[in-house]
C-alpha cells in the first residue's frame, strides 16, 4: 500500500510538473519585474583632433572655445578658428554667467563674447563665483570684482590667525608676521564662505581670519592637490590619490575601493544634471550619485591626459593633449536605440543578400569581411527579427526575417551533400577583399567552388553554426514563419540533423572526413581527448535532436534524442560551463550553450530531464551573473521565471555605445577593478566592464574583458543589441516605452553617403521560396 501511494504520489507530481512547464510563461508566476523603457539621456562621442595640446575649453552659452598654442580659438564645424584681439599665452578661462575670465602671462582679461577687457597686469590662478559676485585670485592675494574694477579684498591691518594660542585675553590678535592666504592654487565658495586650497593644504577665509583648523575628522589622499569645487553640501579636492570630500567639518576620501575608477584627479567641473565631472591623467570621469562613468581614449578623447573641462546644457568640452573630446547627450529608449541599430546596419552595409556581416578596412576601403561564422552571425539577426515580428506584427520586420531565413536555407543548399552546411558563401563576382585563409583553430581555410563557379563555399562547419541553425530557424518556425515558410525550416531543420544523426554523430565534410568541432559523439564526448567539451556539445546535440522532433514529429529524432539521454547527455550538461584554468575557457561556448538553453527549454516538458537542464542554467548564470549581459539574464528569467537581475541586464543595455566601430579602449589601469558586492567571479574576472567603457560585441561578449578593440578598423554588428532588446519585450522582461513620441521611438533617416561598406553588386542568391 505505501509503496502505491509513492507510485501514485510520484504520477501525480508527474502530472503537475508537465502541466505546469507546458503553460505559456506568462501564463507562469514570474520571480522577476518587468522593466519599464524609459528616457533616459544617451551618450554620442565627436572627436576634433589638434596638432599640439588643447589646455583649456569653455562654453559660453551655445559657443565653444579652447586654447590651444596658448591662443583662444572658437570651435566651429569641428574645427578651431582665432578669436582676434585676444590675449597669448593663456593659462586658464573660467566662465560665470556667459562672461569668460582670461588668466594670461600677460594679465587678467574679461570677454564677453564680442569684445575683450584687460582688468589687470598681474597673473591670476582662479576665478569663482561668491555671494553673487566674482572673486579671483592671484598667487597671494583674492580680489573682488566690482564697478569694473578689482578690489583686494584683505582687511585693514591684514588676515587673522585661527591658531588660538595667539589670542589675546581680549580676543586680540598681535602677530609678528602676517597671515597670509597663498600660497594659492585655487579658491571656492561653499556653505557661504570662501575656501581656499593651498598645495596639500585646505583652509577657509572666515571673516578676517584665515582658519587652518576648519577640519575635524579625516585628512585629503595626498599632498598633491590639483583643484577644487563647490557641489552643494559637498567641497571637492581633486588629488593624485583620489578626492577628498569635505562635509560639514568632516574631510573623507573617494578612492578607486569607492569606485572612482582613476585615483589620479586634477580638474573638476560642475555637471549639467546633478553630476561631477574629473580629469584625469588617464581620461575623464562623470560622477553621479550612484554610479561612476569612465570616457577614455580612443573612442571618446582623442587622447587620455585631461587638461580641462566644460560643460554646458547636454554637452561636454574635454581639452587633451591631442584635442578636444565631444558628448552629447540625446533622449533615447531602448525601443529608439534599436532603431538606431537597425539603420546603422543598412547605412554601413553590414547586410549581402540576407547575411550579416562584420566590416573591416582592406587596401583603405570598407569591405565585408566573409567569416567563419557568417551563418552564426546572421542567426543572430534571424532571431532578432522573428522576436520583433512576434510583439510588432510589422511586416518590415517579418520580411527581414524571410531574409535572413533564406540565407541560412542557403548556407546548407549551397553544399553537395543533403545536412552539411557551409561557414560561408564568397561571390567571385561580387565580393571584395580576400577570402579568408583561416579556418577553424588556425588550420587552414577549407574553400570549395559550386558547380557552377559562382561560388566559393566554406566548409569545416563546426558546432557554432549548428547550433545557431537550430536556434534561430525553429524561433522563426515558430514566431515569424508562414505557410511554405514553415515547410522548409521544418525540412532545413531535419536534412541537418538527420544528416548528423546518420553519420553517428558527427559532420562529415565534402572530402569525406570528420569537421575539427563538429563532433557529438560518444567516442568524443566521453573520452578524454573531448571531456572538456563533453557538457555543452552534448547539450547542443540534445537541444537540436530534441527540436527537430518537436517540429516534424518524426520518431526517428525522438529515439535519437533518448539515445543521448542514455549515454549521460543529459546529466553531463549540469556541468557544461567550465571554469578552470582561465586560459582554457573559450567565452565562445557561453554564447552556443544559451542558445541551446533558449532551443532545448522551449520544447522539453519532461520534468525529470528538464531538471538536469535547469540546475545547468542555474549552474551557468550563476557564473556569468556577475557581468549583467542580457542575453544571460533574459535567457534565464525567460525559462525559469527566477529573478535574473533585470535592472542591471537593461541598464546594460541602456550603456551600448551608439558607434559600432571597434575603437581601442584600455581599463586595465583602473583603480576601481573589484568585484561588485553581491556577486562572484568564478571566471577570474576583476571588474563587469560596462559597454559604454569598452566596444560593441557580438554574442561571445564578454564584460571581464578589460581592454581591447581593432584599432578603429573594425566596425562590428550591432545584431546582439537588436536580438536582446526585442527577446526582453518577446517575454515581457521589458515593457513597451510609455511615450508615442516618434522623437524617443525612433532615429532621423539620413540620405548622406553610405560610410561603411558600397553596396554588394554581385550575382543574386537563389530564391528558395
């Protein structure tokens, strides 16, 4: 009897589970809450490059000036013009309500945009604004400025001391030398009272006295202070060590464990929306309330020594030593930065008759680069599209999916062999640069030409394209596919994996012999020359064998399924993400098992085996957790209805630079390389890299890379953002923007010249529908 109420006990629960896992997600109770699309202010970089160093910049309303050569200049169209009549030899401008200070060798000087006034002879260090009036000061002494003219603010008798071992009974001071307030390097006014920084010393002007004493608690990072400002409760003093904060009578310190990401400070300039800005020796850095932003070269500044900064509304001026560095900030929503991407695919030329590809400079021109991954590379863009079809209904979007679909129905017709795929297709005709001469693992490439000599196809497919076939074409299948659509990504799915199944598990290429990665088979996987890969190659297998049968029905896919599942497949998966050593991870293997994840987890309702499949993802996202890549994230909370971190994956999002092109970027350097609270780094990694801080990737991303990029000669696909955007809105992780402003939703469509790639003008690909 006890034993068949377990039995009935163990259905039951059966029962339940499979119920439940065969409900829609949103039918589920979800862990996790959507994130909404808000505004939010987007960064766009512009570069004007200089013969020599740019050692201070201003704005005056909406006009920009710098110095450079010791020279004012104005910028205009990106470049700089002489504003004439000025003074030579300029060591810093300072700009209070639309009038700029002139510090020269030669004097003080006053400009108002038009005309320029030579206030004094002497060499001034700073000017600030005190109790609605300006103040500057020279090396020893603070003037007012007042009816044109300046007045040397110290009292009758000269400057009190704070020290109180000099007072008097009376409360007199009778000093033997005067109290003087310089050494200056710069003066502020906070909390109503001018203050002033000396080198490795803060004091403040109280009245008549020059209080030494005004801290109570703590002291600055360093002795070599460089700047010093205002920002409501808080005075700033910018260091080599970091910043010290002065609160109240209580001096703290900022350093790279705060998250100030270089600890080398010098300048300071108020933002434009409660931010911070700091030069550094080694770029700039917006500091918000919550949050630290790093701009470094060579995407943002021409150069990382920092020599000034200005900021007006939604602009910012960073002089260097090779120029000036531009952002702007421009409302945007996700929804628009998508749109943005969109366009950029087109305007660059990234697409070649449904593919997508990756541009790179050859012989000085921008040319399509032919890859090893094409078929990967447009999957991407397959499943971004059959996502974007399935919330939108727009038929735009479902005809870029179609084409995409038939470049991938291509890539296996294209073949002599029914299943075998090619890596890539190359025109003889059309394309342009060289055909790659690499093939997988640096072996060398394996092109094969088309009966017909059109063509050169890439064989040596390995496991990323197979997987990426399964993905993206049952996504579209299910999304975005219509009548014969369905038919053939039903039979594209079936040639493959039956092509596989009946070679034992593994690809055969044209010549007959096994392809370097396209191994599933035990004699691999469960021997130790594949062990490593045992995991998330047997979890591909699963995922592809499992999926054709769920669209075709066959049994023959069925039964091939259960026989992995017989030999361990499944329990081999829990462990599928590796680890260790660090050198030997292939970042590459994250992006094929979230595929397989994304294709396994859709169809699979048993609930034993879907168990070893969920504590592999629990296994794996814990890992990769810590770098807050939405594809991680989303593929998570999508199948298991667990919190997944949204907030950060979408402000990831949010941090993708709008240029695509690969500019060389280094953090490598920077104080702030810890691990954040809250998560782990079991992968070695010091620090989750934001976007904004590093270069579009593709879907192998990953955020622990510290520095990189191609030199400016690389202009990558944007597709990965395209893909996680519209997947999030697919299962609601991301709301719809509450805005129908067309402005927020999507960008202008300029008709210039096409910047990247000329248009392909080779023969036509075959029409398969």
């Amino acid at each position: 009897m006890i034993y068949l109420m377990s039995r009935l006990l163990k259905v039951n629960i059966f029962v339940l589970l499979t119920a439940i896992f065969s409900l829609p997600l949103a039918a589920r109770q979800t862990l996790w809450e959507p994130q909404a699309d808000k505004v939010f202010l987007q960064e766009k970089s512009e570069i004007v490059r200089t013969t020599g160093p740019v050692t201070q910049v201003a704005q005056m309303g909406e006009r920009s000036f710098a110095v450079l050569d010791g020279k004012f200049q104005e910028l205009r169209n990106g470049s700089l013009e002489p504003v004439s009549n000025g003074p030579e030899e300029i060591n810093k401008v300072e700009v209070h309500d639309h009038i700029a200070w002139i510090m020269a060798s030669s004097g003080f000087f006053r400009f108002d945009g038009n005309d320029w006034q030579k206030i004094s002879d002497d060499s001034f260090v700073d000017v600030c604004l005190h109790q609605e009036k300006v103040h500057a000061a020279t090396r020893d002494a603070i003037y007012v400025y007042e009816g044109g003219k300046l007045t040397n603010i110290e009292p009758e008798g000269g400057y009190l001391s704070s020290d109180v071992t000099m007072l008097m009974e009376d409360g007199t001071q009778v000093l033997a030398d005067p109290v003087k307030p310089g050494p200056i390097i710069a003066i502020a006014s906070y909390s109503g009272t001018l203050h002033i920084l000396q080198p490795g010393k803060l004091v403040q002007l109280s009245g008549r006295v020059i209080n030494e004493h005004l801290i109570d608690w703590g002291t600055l990072p360093s002795k070599n202070t460089f700047d010093l400002m205002s920002v409501g409760s808080r005075l700033f003093v910018s260091t080599d060590r970091g910043l010290g904060v002065l609160r109240g009578a209580s001096l703290q310190q900022i350093k790279g464990t705060e998250g100030l990401p270089v600890e080398d400070t010098r300048q300071l300039a108020q933002g434009f929306d409660q931010d911070m800005w700091i030069g550094t020796t080694r770029g700039a850095i917006r500091m918000l309330e919550d949050d630290w932003h790093y701009f470094g070269a060579d995407h943002w500044l021409p150069d990382n020594r920092v020599n000034d900064i200005a900021v007006a509304e939604n602009e910012v001026l960073i002089a260097t030593d090779g120029g000036i560095g531009i952002i702007r900030y421009e409302p945007f929503t996700l929804r628009k930065k998508s749109d943005h991407y969109e366009y950029w695919l087109d305007r660059y030329g990234h697409k070649r008759m449904g593919f997508i590809h990756t541009i790179h400079q050859y012989e000085n021109e921008w040319v399509r680069e032919i890859s090893d991954n094409d078929g990967a590379h447009t999957a991407t863009y397959l499943s971004a599209m059959s996502y974007k079809y399935a919330v939108t209904g727009e038929e735009a979007a479902r005809k870029e999916a179609v084409d995409a679909f038939q470049a991938m129905l291509w890539l296996e017709r294209v073949t002599p062999i029914d299943g075998l795929i090619a890596r890539s297709i190359w025109s003889r005709k059309g394309d342009k640069g060289e055909m790659g001469r690499r093939g997988s693992g640096g072996l060398p490439a394996k092109w094969n030409a088309t009966a017909d000599s059109l063509w050169y196809w890439k064989g040596d497919a390995s496991s990323d394209e197979i997987i990426a076939h399964f993905y993206s074409v049952s996504l579209f299948h299910d999304l975005a596919a219509r009548g014969e659509e369905k038919e053939l990504a039903k039979e594209h799915m079936r040639r493959i994996a039956g092509y596989i199944m009946e070679n034992g598990w593994v690809l055969i290429d044209a010549d007959g012999q096994t392809t370097r990665w396209g191994r599933w088979n035990p004699e691999y996987l469960l021997r130790p020359y594949g062990w490593t890969d045992r995991g998330v190659n047997g979890l591909e297998a699963l995922a592809f064998s499992y999926a054709t049968y769920a669209l075709t029905g066959e049994e023959r896919f069925k039964k091939g399924y259960e026989q992995l599942v017989d030999w361990g497949y499944a329990e081999n998966t829990v462990k599928q993400k590796n680890t260790f050593p660090p050198s030997q991870i292939a970042p590459w293997d994250d992006n094929l098992a979230f595929e397989a994840y994304n294709t396994l987890l859709r169809y699979e309702k048993d609930p034993v085996l879907r168990s070893f499949y969920l504590r592999s993802l629990e296994r794996t996202f814990e890992i990769k957790r810590m770098e807050k890549i939405p594809w991680f994230n989303f593929t998570y909370a999508a199948m298991t209805g667990n919190d997944a971190d949204l907030d950060a994956a979408v402000q990831h999002l949010r941090e993708w630079t709008l240029d695509c092109t690969e500019h060389n970027y280094r953090n490598s350097h920077r104080d702030d390389l810890f691990v954040e609270e809250g998560y782990t780094s079991y992968e070695g990694g010091l620090k989750a890299i934001s976007p904004r801080e590093s270069a579009v990737t593709r879907g192998a991303r990953r955020a622990i890379v510290l520095d990189g990029g191609r030199n400016s000669k690389r202009i990558m696909e944007p597709v990965g953002f395209i893909r996680d955007y519209w997947m999030g809105r697919h299962y609601g992780l991301i709301l719809a923007p509450d805005t129908e402003d067309p402005e927020l939703l999507e960008v202008k469509k300029g008709s210039g010249e096409n910047p990247g790639a000329a248009p392909y003008e080779g023969p036509d690909r075959p029409d398969f529908l």
